[in-house]
C-alpha cells in the first residue's frame, strides 16, 4: 500500500501468545473490558476531571460556550466545549468566517499547547473528524445513536476542529483562494483572532489533518514557521494521515496494480482482468517504476517526467489503470469502498450522509449538521450544510499550488521538531507506497529518501474497552520509521480515515507527536491509563505490506 510480512505476522503473534501465557492472561482476556458495568479507567478518570470546572469561560467567550449536556441526540455530557463563528482577519469589514468547535483537555499535560485538526477534500468539513473519528463522541457509520469516544484526542490535549478554506461547512463568505498560500494566510489571521478570544498566546501549537490536509497542513505550518513569532504560531509539530503529498501518478496510477496484487482475496478479479492491468502496468512504465525507484535509500532524484502522464500531467490513452481498477470492482462487489478495500455490503447509512465511498441516506433519516437543533446547539448559521462543499472552494476550482512533498514540506520536517506521516492499508484513494515513493523522492536535513526501508513494529498498547461500541485493537499493527525528523507509521486494517478505522492507533501516533512516548515502537502503557503489557523482550519487525512487486 509480500510473503516476508506474514512470517513476521507469526513471529509477533507466537511471542505475544507466550507472553500473555507467561503472565496469567489468555489472548481472550488480554485487551478486554473489565466485566464490571463500571466504565473503564479512562473514561472514568476523564469524567471525574470534566465535572470539576470550565477553565475557558470568560466574559468574551460566553457567547461561543456549547451546553454538553443539551447536544440533540447526545444522551451524555460531552463536557467543556465552545463553538462559532470567527472572521479570517482582523478586518472590520471582513465577511469571511470560519467555523470551529474547541473542547478544552482536562490532561494536566496539555496546559502549554492547542492542536489543530483539518479535514481535507478539499471543501470537507472537519466536523466529519470530530464526529466520526476522534472527537468526544462518535456517531459511526449504520449506529443507532451517538457513544461517548475513550480515543477521543481531547483525552490528551485542547482540540480545535475549524471548517476550512471559506466555502466549508458552516463558514462564511465567498471564496477568494487561488493556492495554498491564499488559504494560509486566512487561516493564520482565523488564526490570531481565536487565539485572542480564549488568551491561548505562547501554547505551541501542533496541526494535524488527513487526505487534502496533505496540502493544508504543511502550507499552513509553513507559513507559522515563516512568522518567526512565539506569541501566536508556536508551531512544534506536525502529523498527517493518509496524506495528499504528490502527483496522482506517484499516489494512485504507479503502485496501483501492485497493490490490487497485493489484496486480490479483496479485489478478486479474474485472471484474463488481471493480466490486463499488468499489461498496462507494464506498457505505461509504471512495475519498472515502481521497480527502481521504491528503493531503500533511493537510487537518485527522480525524473520530472512520470510515466504513462504526458507534458500537463494528464494521463495518457491506456495507462488508466487506476480507474480501471475502479471501474471494474464494483461487478465483484457492488458494496466496494476505495476508502476501504475490506468493506463489503450492505451499504451502512451515515448521519453525515457519505458512508465512505457513497452518498446514501435511507428514506426517513436526516443529516445531522443539517438539521436546524443541531446548529442552535452548537451555535452554527442556520441553514444548509454539506460534509463536502458541492461548490468550488478555490477561485475556478483550482488550487495553483504545488504538492506539499515537493514544495513545502521537506523545510516544515527541517524547521519542526517532529513530523509524522502515517498511511492506512486498506486505502486506496491515495495508496501507501504511493505517499512512500512521494518520501523517497524528497531531500530534507541533508539527504534524500529514507536510507534504510521502514522495518520497526507499530505497537499500540493492551487497554480496557470500556464498551463495546467503541473496541479497538492491540499489539504489533503496523510498520514505523523515524529518520531526521520524519517518523513514518503504516496502519494494518486501517482504511483512509486512521482515526475511524484504528482509533488506538491513532491515539498512540498522537502520543508520540506530542511528545509524551519516545517511539512508535514503544511498549509502555498509554500515557492516560497504566493497563499492563506483555512482558515482550522482541516484537520482531512491522506488519505492513511490502514495497517490493509481488504477484500471484
């Protein structure tokens, strides 16, 4: 996104099994909630702390304050948290405003700092991540009703989910962007008048985001660096998943084949289409591609020329493989999710009104931010909402700029103090070792490329599961690799959306960007429970996919 990962599968799981042997726990116990009806440790010690007091309600921001307790269709409190409206300058007559939800983190850690999170598309609302992949509360797709999250990030520092670029979501105004230092600017002066309202000056300040946020979040982080300015864009690290870094040959036609080689039991075409695709592979450069320049370290700078993409980057007659791929799937399974190449049908409904890769809602349901209660309970303009803008947010639709890998990007990794690219593997909108290649290609502190392939285990630690709705998974879950500042992690089982998909993942790649564990590797607790591990001396290597071609 390949027999060697699946022996180091084994390895992993005859150590953890012996393990948990040695110390009195069966696999089925290890990871289980308690069989109390109690919450578990975390929750119960996140309630405790939320009711003791609202540390950001001040004369300016009562007007923003949201009632926890009084969210339609949110039977608990969601504790301390502020919504609205805030103009991208300090313009007097400014129009432009964007919309954000704050909650506040009762974890004494996080007194210094704020995170920022953005959705990508572009044109997509970052209430899609508060709501369905690490906010307080979750309301997943095909569920009755909305859980308390135990992943939630709030759990380790202030969160602030913004609708961003002018055109998104709740926010304000006419779009006037033409790149991404248009949508930068905006958001730095969001970004100061927020900061002015709830006296976050000198925090530093983390900004992460997922798919389009590839563009978003490095520009973004760029131009806090370029400020020089401690006060307002204290800019310390950044972290984004599943990332939109490249040019589409290098994220989704080269390494297309190969990764439908790689998951045919999911996409399990005949062998007259299959040899078709290696057939175009193939003609159009792309398995000799793939071939030379998925090297650890890389052979060299990469040509400026792609394969099978002529002049303007458009690809030519016969190397579409990629939507070949797509266009064929859905005879095999009607119910396919290039968010996530595991899920099968039935279509499960989504109160945002996309689940994953369709645009269903059944007869009688409504979607959540659309409906008028909802946006007087989170102080919202009343009216229409999308969880993708059907409008353009760039002027003419275009963003002029290039990609954050071969721009930006390598002076954010140089300037910061951790970055931190992580890559489901079950996706397919942009492909894993498409964003690995986009790596290989870019130079940063001094060299190119990593120099040796990603290898270490991804561990996310044994936990209590508090419920049922919301379980998520242990042990050795992927491959990570950190080099000169830049940590790679790829998400086993983990479609497009890593904190939906794996959100103990997700929340253990937040540790490490906040500082709080020293790798990805590690084997300590969670920093916000002490639930006991299995005593593992080694966790043998990751469990990614490989990078090298491996056909049936």
């Amino acid at each position: 996104m390949y027999i060697s990962a699946l022996i180091s599968a084994l390895t992993v799981a005859t150590t953890l099994v012996s393990a948990a042997q040695h110390s009195g726990r069966s696999l089925k116990h290890v990871g289980k909630a308690d069989k109390h009806p109690s919450l578990g440790r975390r929750e119960q010690h996140v309630q405790q702390r939320r009711a003791d007091s609202f540390g950001y309600l001040t004369n300016t921001t009562t007007k923003f304050q949201v009632n926890g307790s009084a969210i339609p269709d949110v039977d608990f409190d969601v504790g301390e948290s502020y919504a609205g409206l805030l103009p991208i300058s300090k313009d007097a007559n400014e129009t432009r405003e964007l919309y954000w939800w704050f909650f506040p983190s009762t974890n004494t850690e996080a007194s210094d700092e704020i995170l920022i999170w953005l959705n990508g598309g572009p044109g997509c609302s970052s209430l899609e991540g508060l709501l369905q992949e690490n906010g307080p509360f979750l309301w997943q797709y095909g569920t009755y009703l909305p859980v308390p999250n135990p992943w939630t990030w709030v759990n380790l520092t202030n969160v602030v989910w913004v609708e961003q670029p002018v055109g998104t979501g709740f926010s304000q105004g006419t779009p006037e962007a033409t790149g991404e230092s248009d949508i930068a600017a905006e958001f730095l002066g969001w970004w100061e008048n927020f900061v002015d309202t709830f006296d976050l000056q000198n925090r530093r300040v983390f900004i992460t985001g997922e798919s389009y946020a590839g563009y978003y979040v490095p520009y973004i982080a760029d131009a806090m660096l370029n400020k020089n300015d401690t006060t307002y864009h204290n800019l310390e690290a950044t972290m984004i998943y599943d990332p939109s870094t490249s040019y589409d040959a290098i994220q989704e036609q080269i390494p297309a084949v190969q990764f439908v080689d790689y998951w045919y039991g999911l996409m399990p075409f005949n062998d007259t289409f299959r040899a078709q695709l290696h057939s175009m592979s193939d003609a159009c450069g792309y398995t000799d591609y793939i071939t030379k320049y998925l090297t650890f370290p890389p052979p060299g700078p990469f040509p400026s020329e792609l394969p099978g993409q002529d002049t303007d980057g458009n690809t030519l007659d016969g190397c579409d493989v990629f939507d070949t791929i797509y266009n064929e799937v859905f005879y095999v399974n009607p119910c396919w999710d290039i968010y996530q190449v595991a899920t099968t049908c039935p279509v499960l409904w989504d109160v945002l009104g996309f689940p994953g890769s369709f645009d269903y809602l059944p007869e009688g349901a409504s979607i959540y931010f659309n409906r008028t209660d909802v946006q007087k309970a989170i102080n919202a303009p009343i009216g229409d909402w999308e969880e993708c803008a059907s409008g353009n947010v760039f002027v003419n639709g275009t963003d002029n700029s290039p990609p954050s890998g071969v721009s930006v990007l390598p002076g954010v990794i140089e300037r910061s103090k951790r970055t931190v690219i992580g890559h489901g593997a079950l996706d397919m909108v942009l492909i894993s070792n498409g964003t690995l290649m986009m790596i290989q290609n870019m130079t940063w502190n001094g060299a190119q490329g990593f120099t040796t392939k990603p290898s270490d285990p991804f561990y996310v630690p044994y936990h209590d599961n508090p419920s049922q709705a919301t379980l998520a998974a242990a042990g050795v879950l992927g491959t990570t690799h950190t080099e000169r500042g830049l940590t790679w992690v790829s998400v086993d089982l983990s479609g497009h959306m890593i904190p939906q998909y794996a959100p103990s993942a997700s929340y253990r790649t937040l540790e490490f960007l906040l500082g709080r564990i020293d790798s990805l590797s590690s084997t300590v607790p969670f920093t916000t429970d002490n639930y006991p591990q299995p005593n593992v001396t080694t966790l043998s290597n990751g469990t990614a996919p490989p990078t090298k071609k491996w056909r049936m």
